[in-house]
C-alpha cells in the first residue's frame, strides 16, 4: 500500500466466507484494485459493523463488496449504513446451498438497495467486475484495463467444442 486509503472493502461474515471472497480480492488484483479485506459480522460483531458502515466513506472507500451466507444481514445493514454502492455476494451455505443467503440479501425494502450477485464464486468475481466498472466511470487507466481483461476472455472462448479441452 502506498498510504493511500483502498478503494474497495472487501467485507464478509466470517473466516468461512474467505474461500468464496477472496475471488473477489483476486479479481480485484488482476484488474489493479486497491482493496482492504475484513471480517465484520453483523451478528458476532455488531459494534465492527456500524463503526465500519459509518466510517467507510470517510476512510476514503468508494464501493463496498459484502459476503455473507446464512441469515445474510452483512450487506444489508452496511447498505443503511453507508451512502456507499454495496454490492452483496450470497455465500453458499451447507444448510440450503446458499438460497437463503441469496434471499436474505436479495430482498431489501425498497428505500436502501444492495446489487445482489450470484450465489458463490461467481457473484464474488461479478461483484469485483461490477466494483471495476463503477470505478472506471472516472479512472480511464482503469476502464482499459476492464476492456482488455473483457477482450481477453473473449478471446479464449473456442469456436466449436474439442474432446481434448
Ligand atoms: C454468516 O454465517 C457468515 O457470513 C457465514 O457465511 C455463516 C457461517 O459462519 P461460520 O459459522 O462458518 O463462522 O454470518
């Protein structure tokens, strides 16, 4: 770090989250994101949530990514919290397979949004993607980088399906 704040938080329930979350972090480092990664559990800690959620703009963070699973209130309370953009990531619980955590993040009153993502890896790298794409609305360096790793992938998508793949 170069004493500058991060631009993301990297936020989620618990140590458990951090096999779905850190393919955010990955994402986010693949397109040249500062981010800052925390546990903060709305139940466990709630005094760690509101003093992040109240903090976060101030310490400079420009979007939120919010993984939790279960009764998942992580995303949802930040988002009262913070004018920040919070985008929640439902984690796959063993329970239900992470359709309540997809629920319970989905479902906000209207009033106080939070971007729900896909259940598990995938919502976390899209969550990261979406944080690049809110970020490089004013960093130009940024929304090339965003093209190219988009070019990329493109790229590597095979015309027609091989046996040997
Ligand atoms: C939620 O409870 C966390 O986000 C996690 O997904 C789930 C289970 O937490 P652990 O019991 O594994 O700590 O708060």
């Amino acid at each position: 770090m170069d004493g500058k704040p991060a631009d993301v938080a990297v936020i989620m329930g618990s140590q458990s989250d951090w096999a779905t979350m850190k393919h955010a972090a990955e994402t986010l480092d693949q397109l040249g994101i500062s981010h800052d990664d925390r546990i903060v559990s709305a139940h466990r800690t709630p005094d760690r949530l509101v003093e992040f959620a109240h903090g976060a703009k101030a310490a400079g963070f420009k979007v939120v990514i919010a993984g939790a699973g279960g009764a998942a209130h992580l995303p949802g309370m930040t988002a009262a919290m913070t004018p920040l953009p919070v985008f929640g990531v439902p984690v796959e619980s063993k329970a239900l397979s992470g359709q309540d955590s997809l629920l319970s993040i989905v479902q906000m009153p209207a009033g106080i949004p939070v971007g729900t993502l896909a259940i598990g890896r995938a919502g976390a790298v899209n969550a990261a993607l979406l944080a690049a794409a809110v970020l490089a609305l004013t960093n130009p360096a940024l929304a090339e980088r965003l093209d190219t790793y988009r070019a990329e992938q493109t790229a590597k998508v095979a015309a027609a399906p091989s046996d040997d793949a």
